[in-house]
C-alpha cells in the first residue's frame, strides 16, 4: 500500500515538471521569435555624415526620426538629402553634410555666411561672389572650407608705372610703393629714386615712377689756344710785324662726373684736369722805328694826314666792329686778342692814311690805338672795335673827327 502510493506522488512530480520544461520552451522561443521578427523588420540604411559612411538598422519612420536616434542637431543650412521629412525605406542612402561659418572681408566690408561648399572655388561661386584676374585672395581658391575660415578679398585697381622712362598701366591692391615694385618684378638700385617714396600706400590711377640714376664719367680733350706775344722792335719799321715763332695750340685733358636719369644727362661735374700737351706762345716783333717823311708841294690831303707829327686832326668815315663778326679771327693785324681784351680801345685803319700802331684820339670813342686793318678800310676810313654788338650797333656808320697823338 505504502509502494503504491509513492509510486503515484513520483508519477505526479515527474508530469508538473514536464509541463514547466514545455512552457519555458513555448516562452523562450516566442521570445527569440520575437526578438528575430523585430530585428527582421528593421530597415536597412546607408549613411554618409560629414563623409564618414556607416550602414545602420532601424525603425525610424522619416530620416529626422534617424538623427533624433543618433543625437545629431541639423541646420537649415545643412546639406541633407533626402530632405528630413522623407520615410525611411529599406536600403535607403542619406547624405548628411554639416554646414559651416565662414567670414568673408571684401575691402573694409564683412560678412559671415553659412556654407556646404568643399573649396574656396565652390564657395566664391555659391554665393555668386567674382574675383578679378588680379585681385588677391586668401586663402587660395583650391583650399578646402573649414569652419570659421576668413576669406578676405582685395580688389585689384589699375594705376601707372613709369619705369625708367618706360611706361605701362598695371594692376595692384593697395599696399606700400616698397612691395607693390616687389610684386612687379622691379629691382632697385642705390642710387635710384622713386615718386613716391616706398612707404608710400599706393591707389588708384596713382603714377609711380622710377627713376634710373646712373654716375659715369667721362674724360673729354680739350684745345688749349696759344697766347699771342708782341714785342717791340727798335729795328723794325713802325707798323711793319714780324713773326719770330709761330704759336702752336696745346691739350687739356679734363675729367667730368656725369650723372644721368633714365639715360639722359642732367648735370656735370669737373672733377680733374691736367696738361697733356703745353701751348707754344706765337711771337711777334711790332716795329717801332719812326721814318721821317719828305712832304713836297701838292701833296694830297690824305699824304697830309698820314704824317705821324702829333696833334694832326682830320675828319674820317667810321663804323664798327666785334671780335664775333663774321669772318673774324678776333685776332687784330698786331696779334691783339681781342676776346682775351674785350675792353681794349682799337680801331682798323688803312696803313697808309694811318701807320699801323700810331696813337690816336677818337671823337666819341676816347684814345686808342692803330692795330688793326680791313679789306673795306681804305683811305680815310676807320673802323672802331666794341666789345658787344649791341654797343657796335648803336655807334652805325658816321663821320668823326680823329687826330693823332704820335
């Protein structure tokens, strides 16, 4: 009675337990089911985010549902397609790029704009921003756009450059007249100058202008004149000249700083000079000799007149001469250098109404001396030499009373 019994409490033990291991199996297996239906039923999704791309699962309805699920916060000004309101669909591509500030500085304006572009290039064409040939920009057009970047644009302006006489219109952004040359290739040398000076900010339609300067010298030769020498000669018939040695120029070579701008000379300096070859004086002997004339019965007036006695007066024709007349030497038939003499008193006359030599005192004029002649002075006619034109000018053609003093 007692086996039977505890057979029948085993039986009963064995069948609750059995029931238990069933249900556990039912519960875990719809779990699992469960847990495969929903990781099942999720969506697919490919992703590309600031261009990182990750592959995701999930039961978001509309891609803003995914970010809000990732904790990522979009802008407006963000790139997203599909837009944030499209559903989410199995095997689905999104493509996410945050957008970023970037400060613009065009002149003395500025401006902070939000951006997707890649590039500098993207951005500049984005917001319909040109840039010049010659405007400068920073950074460069190929540089990727990071967030904060300044751009900053300086407008090119075209102005003159005068270089070294050459000009041409260039382009430049305002900077100093120093680097602006820099920019332009031009290399400067000490003793150069430049309008304006180069720390000078250069504008628009401005001329700056290079001035070459260049010191050279030059070595030039030079004639020396002979001086002319009269003696007198106490064996020699008045008015009668005789050349004992002929005058021979010398040579002077002088040496000059020359300074040139743009390759034009504008001024000269005389450093040094020396001899390089002495003049040879010319030596003339001037007769002194008085010879006494026979004056006969008849003899003319103008044999009257040229008797050296002294106060002797008659009346002559006269004009006026230079020593720069056409055809003079400026020397006088004596060897008077009348350039060398310009305020010596000397008249021309014909040596056989006056001897050559003979003193003599001129109406209008003052005392002088016989010491030259001329092709057109002949008889009783003189010819008295001025300094200047203007003063021989104003003497002209006329008729004056002369004596003679010896």
């Amino acid at each position: 009675m007692k086996f039977k019994t505890m057979k029948s409490l085993f039986s009963k033990s064995l069948s609750r337990r059995k029931w238990i291991v069933t249900i556990g199996t039912l519960v875990t297996s719809a779990a699992v089911f469960g847990i495969l239906f929903y990781e099942g039923s999720k969506s697919t999704v490919a992703l590309t985010l600031d261009g990182e791309q990750k592959e995701i699962r999930t039961h978001a309805n509309t891609i803003q549902d995914i970010f809000k699920e990732l904790e990522i916060t979009t802008r407006s000004e963000d790139y997203l397609y599909p837009h944030g309101n499209t559903k989410v669909s199995n095997n689905m591509n999104i493509v996410w790029e945050p957008a970023k500030q970037v400060e613009v500085v065009i002149g003395d304006r500025t401006k902070k704009v939000w951006t997707t572009a890649a590039t500098v290039q993207e951005f500049l064409s984005e917001n319909e921003i040109k840039v010049g040939k010659h405007d400068k920009i920073q950074p460069g057009l190929s540089e990727k756009v990071s967030g904060n970047m300044n751009i900053k644009i300086e407008t090119a302006f075209s102005l003159k450059l005068v270089n070294g006489g050459k000009e041409q219109k260039v382009w430049s952004t305002s900077t100093t007249v120093a680097d602006f040359l820099k920019q332009q290739g031009i290399t400067l040398k000490d003793s150069d100058r430049v309008e304006p000076g180069l720390d000078k900010v250069v504008k628009a339609n401005d001329v700056v202008n290079v001035v070459r300067v260049e010191k050279v010298t030059d070595v030039v030769e030079e004639t020396k004149d002979f001086t002319v020498v009269s003696k007198k000669d106490s064996n020699l018939s008045k008015g009668k000249e005789k050349v004992v040695q002929e005058g021979k120029n010398g040579l002077i070579e002088k040496k000059y700083e020359v300074v040139k701008e743009n390759g034009k000379e504008v001024s000269r300096k005389l450093v040094s000079e020396k001899v390089v070859k002495e003049s040879q004086d010319k030596i003339i002997n001037v007769g002194t000799k008085v010879l006494v004339a026979q004056v006969s019965r008849g003899t003319s007036s103008n044999a009257s007149a040229s008797a050296s006695s002294g106060g002797r007066e008659f009346y002559v024709s006269s004009t006026a001469y230079t020593a720069y007349c056409n055809g003079c030497s400026g020397y006088t038939a004596t060897g008077i250098n009348l350039k060398s003499n310009p305020n010596i008193k000397v008249i021309a006359v014909d040596p056989s109404v006056i001897p050559l030599g003979t003193k003599v005192y001129v109406e209008g004029y003052g005392y002088a001396v016989a010491a030259d002649t001329g092709g057109a002075i002949k008889g009783n006619k003189i010819d008295v030499f001025f300094s200047s034109k203007s003063e021989a000018y104003r003497w002209g053609r006329k008729t004056i009373k002369i004596k003679i003093l010896n």
